[in-house]
C-alpha cells in the first residue's frame, strides 16, 4: 500500500485571505534506485529552484510578510510557528512539512498581510526551504 505524507499548505484565497489547509502527497510509486532496494518515491514536477537554510534566533518573530516565492519549508531543528490572515496558527517541528504558496495577499482590516512566523521553546529554528520559481497556484493541496 502505497504511504502517505501530510503537509500544511498556506495558500491565499480569492479574497486575498492566507489560510492553512492540511493536504496529502499521495501520488507515490515504488521504484528501484541503482541497486537498493525499492523504494516509495513522489516525484514532483521538475522545474528551478533555489535552496536556502535559515537559523531564526530564539525568541524571534517575524512580522506579517507573504512568503518570498511558493516554497517548501522542513524544520530540521528546532521549532517554529506560523500563523495565518484567518487566524489558524500551526506549529512545526522536525521533519514536519509546509508548503507557504501566500502570495497575492490584501491587507485586511487589521493590517494582517500574509502570515507571520516565529520560532517556539530555548533551541533556535533550523529551516530548510526550497524555493520554487513559479507562480503561486491559489488552490489548496495541489501537490499531490
């Protein structure tokens, strides 16, 4: 049976509103790689990236930003939140898997604008990102 992978998505709606959705890459096929054993792989679409590791200090807080460009985020240590226009905060730690796509946001009422983020508990926050270079896609959960 073929595994599943859940990851947060921060995405922005038609009205300009970021929110988390959580969604599932799922699209899964159990290949050989050289001579090891088989393994489950989910290849996503090739494209241009860029890759960029982050140490955010204890303590810190980033105030509200859209992400820079659609971009997987994976903690590698520490721990680290991220809070959306709607409201939803969601935590992460090691290995766990966000996808921020929040790009195109409105200014709300309260000068909410994208998300903001910091970092939880006594370690610093080790991010690593991989940054695509695409256009965001206003859908939740289109990575499968």
């Amino acid at each position: 049976m073929p595994p599943q992978l859940f990851y947060w998505h921060l995405w922005t709606d038609t009205h300009g509103i970021s929110r988390h959705s959580k969604c599932v890459l799922d699209q899964f096929t159990l290949h050989h790689v050289g001579n090891a054993a088989a393994q489950w792989n989910n290849a996503q679409p090739r494209g241009d990236s860029t890759i960029v590791f982050t140490v955010q200090p204890v303590g810190w807080v980033g105030s509200w930003h859209e992400n820079p460009a659609p971009q997987w985020i994976v903690p590698l240590s520490g721990a680290w939140w991220v809070e959306a226009m709607d409201g939803t905060r969601i935590s992460f730690g090691p290995g766990e898997i966000s996808l921020g796509e929040d790009q195109n946001c409105r200014p709300d009422a309260a000068g909410r604008f994208g998300h903001r983020s910091g970092t939880i508990g006594d370690q610093p926050a080790v991010l690593m990102t991989v940054q695509l270079h695409r256009p965001p896609v206003q859908e939740p959960g289109h990575f499968r």
